[in-house]
C-alpha cells in the first residue's frame, strides 16, 4: 500500500518501517503543520519552534478527554489520557517517558503533559491555592535556577526532573513531589561562546534598580562568571520579567518573602565570588587576594552569606586536614585557591538548588494515603561536545538507558509476541544497544570495586 500524500498519523501503518520511510513520513507530516505522530503506542513530537496555542487550549483538551487512543489526532493529551484512564480503570500507577536530543522540546511537552493531567485531577488545595497549581508553578522557579541558553536550545534544562503527581481514589491530584537528576553544576563557573550560565543570573541582575543596588551587582559583562561568553541577551526575551514572573511563581509555590531574599543573596554571593583573583604570597606555595577590587568581592561575598570575613577568606586560601592528633592547614597556590573558589561556588549552587526543589516538595505536600500517581520523566538530552565531561558521560549514558528501554517496548517485547503467536512476520533490523551498555555497567562496577 502506497503512503497517502500527507503522510500517516501511525508509522505501523505504513508498508515499509524503515528509516527512509519513517523520515519521508514524518517529513510529509510536518510540512502540513502535524508535528505529531505515532508509532503504536508511542507518540513522535517534532519541535515546531513557535507557539502552537490553539493546540493546547482548553477546548482541545475536552476533546481528548476520555477519547478512544488513536480516534482523534496524534497528541500529546492523547497519551496523557490514557495514562489517566488507566489508572482510574486498572489502578495503576503509570510513567510517561519524554526522551530526545537537546532542543527537541522536552521541557515544553512535560509542561503540557502536566497541564492535562491538572486538568483531569483539579482540586482544591490548602490557602486557596490549588495543588495542581503549585505543581505547575514550580516549573518556571526550576527552570530559572536549572535552564540556560547552550548552542541549541536557549532555555535547556540542565538537570533531569521526575514528576510524580498523585491522586485520591476519586482520581483527583492529592499530592506531587519533584525528583531532580545531574545538576550541571560545572555551568556555574565555565560556559562556553555563545552560551549563557544559568538563568537566575541574568535575572537578578536585571531586577529593579533597588534590588540591584541592595546586591551590589552591575553590568553582567562585569563578572567572571557571565562574561566568559558574549552571549548576555536572548532574542524576544525580558529577563526584568522574567525576574518578576520568578518571583510571582515563588510566591504561588509558597516560598517566603524571607527566603526568596535569602536565595537571591545567595546566587548575588556566587556572582562576587567568581571574581575574586588570587596572586602568590610571600611564602612558597602561598596565596594573598590580588588587589582591592578582590578584597571588594570577597568582602561582599560574606555579607551575602552572612558568614565571618575571615574564616572565607582561609577557606578558599588554605586546606584543611584533619587528623586524629591534630588540624593541619596547607596553603595553597593561586592555581588551586581558584579551584578552591570555582568549587566552593558550585557547591553552594548546586545546595541552593536541592534546597529550592526540597521547599517546592514540602509546600506542595505528598499524600502518604495515595494508591496510584503518574510519573512524568523530563531527562535531558543526549549531547555531544568537543570535549565531553563525566557529567555528560552521565547524561549520554542515561539517554541510552532509556533508549534501549524504548528499543525493548517497541521492538523486543512486541517481536517476541509475535514469535508466540506464529504470526507470519519478517524481522524488523534496529541498533540494539545493549552491548554498550553492558559493557560501561561491568565497567563501573569493576572501577567500584578497585
């Protein structure tokens, strides 16, 4: 059977389930403005790069609303309906994957997943706001503090999310709690032209005037950490909004007045920090603060972090040892007192984020009595750079995790179903990547072992 001229809305309809096929498929889908499509139970999503709002509006919504899967169009609220019903009818709790290279459109198709399913499963919550509206407020407080512009997406998560939204017997959303993956914390002190560091930075450096001041912050172009790249703006965004709408969304999540202060000083100290310069002291090996301006940022630092002058000053300066007889101290060269800083930085980071999701969680509440939740998967992309750090090993690794997962569903599972059945079939070739995976488990467990 010949494809029809735009294409099928299922890729198991199609005669040939070969790449050629598949691509030309998707291709004449596309080109149609259909940026969904099947394969069985799977649904492909290509990124439109525009808003598409007529096709998440509340009127569609109603439309998939308990719709027999495949009726109706290709959609991503079609596969968060049944997801829904299938937990309503059989009780079970469901996991929906999203997987793709950086840039395809994760993070948007998580958000409309859990748009949907806060559809379903309304409610009222504690203080007049909703559950579900706490589950999707947080989305814009966590892409502040864990997205940033890279070479292919300018708002990529840099971190895996795991959302489990949990209901009642009744099916309504009763609870949420938000499991995140790999911070990207060596983004915090190195970005590479024309990337940007992450949001919050830009954010709070183009807050109102009294906010800035309050911060002693400037020019982004000023320090260490931002000006690595040229890249400070992003087209047809407003970061003194966005600022603004963080805030806004904290308020909803529940964060304090107090503590949104207390996280904005904190991501001003990291800021001071990073342009603290060292030089070498009199004694061999040793480390002194390279000028006035150093002596400003770091003076600054502390104020931030309400923490003693002094002992921040020793502990990016020195090393401590500790050992049953005594405390030794070690200097260090300005090589290593700006690994100390750079390090000191992205710990406080990477604190100041576990922190924030560990708040949203217990503002949002979990319910202990829950039967069934939904889980939605939002891990980022596969990426592949001139040099790759084991932080990107980590992401490539749990791409292909969750592709041989994909590979086992769709072609696995159902090949050796057919084999049982004695269905006449001709063997579907695919890229197993087991092997691989294999091999770098055995490998990790050998090294731990060692």
């Amino acid at each position: 059977m010949e494809a029809p001229a735009g294409g099928v809305d299922d890729m198991t309809k199609l005669s040939y389930l070969h790449e050629p096929g598949v691509l030309q498929n998707l291709a004449l889908r596309y080109q149609t403005n259909e940026i969904y499509t099947y394969t069985g139970s799977i649904l492909i999503a290509i990124n439109p790069f525009q808003r598409l709002p007529h096709l998440y509006d509340g009127h569609m919504m109603e439309q998939y609303k308990g719709a027999p899967f495949g009726e109706l169009s290709p959609h991503v609220f079609a596969i968060a309906d049944v997801a829904y019903r299938a937990m309503i009818n059989e009780g079970k709790s469901n996991s929906i994957l999203v997987s793709g290279e950086s840039g395809a459109g994760k993070t948007e198709t998580t958000k409309m997943l859990m748009r949907y399913l806060a559809f379903m499963g309304g409610r009222k919550g504690t203080e007049g706001r909703t559950v579900e509206q706490q589950v999707l407020e947080s989305n814009p407080v966590l892409e502040a503090f864990g997205n940033a512009k890279t070479v292919r997406n300018n708002n990529s998560s840099r971190f895996g999310k795991f959302v489990e939204i949990q209901f009642d017997k009744h099916g309504r959303i009763s609870g949420a709690a938000i499991r995140t993956y790999l911070l990207e914390r060596s983004r915090v002190c190195q970005i590479s032209d024309p990337e940007r560091n992450y949001h919050c930075f830009y954010l709070l450096c183009a807050a109102p005037p009294e906010e800035v001041a309050k911060y002693k912050l400037g020019d982004p172009k000023s320090f260490h950490y931002l000006n690595q790249s040229n890249c400070y703006d992003l087209v047809g965004i407003s970061d003194a909004h966005d600022y603004l709408a963080t805030r806004r969304a904290m308020d909803i999540v529940g964060i304090s007045q107090k503590d949104q202060d207390a996280i904005f000083r904190v991501v001003a100290a990291i800021l001071h920090l990073g342009n603290v310069e060292f030089t070498k002291g009199k004694e061999i090996d040793s480390s002194v603060l390279k000028d006035d301006k150093s002596k400003f940022h770091l003076q600054t630092a502390a104020d931030l972090l309400m923490c003693d002058l002094g002992a921040l000053e020793d502990a990016l300066l020195k090393r401590v040892m500790i050992t049953p007889e005594e405390v030794i101290k070690r200097s260090l060269d300005p090589v290593q007192a700006t690994v100390s800083r750079d390090g000191l930085a992205k710990t406080i980071y990477s604190r100041l984020f576990d922190w924030l999701v560990d708040t949203i969680n217990v503002s949002i509440g979990q319910d202990p009595n829950s039967k069934s939740l939904i889980g939605v998967l939002d891990i980022y992309g596969f990426e592949s750079f001139k040099t790759n750090s084991f932080e990107q090993f980590c992401i490539n690794f749990t791409n292909e995790k969750l592709q041989q997962h994909f590979n086992q569903h769709v072609f696995k599972m159902e090949q050796e179903e057919y084999t049982k059945e004695e269905i006449n079939w001709s063997y579907i070739e695919f890229v197993d990547n087991q092997d691989v995976l294999d091999l770098i488990e055995k490998v990790q467990v050998i090294s731990h072992l060692q």
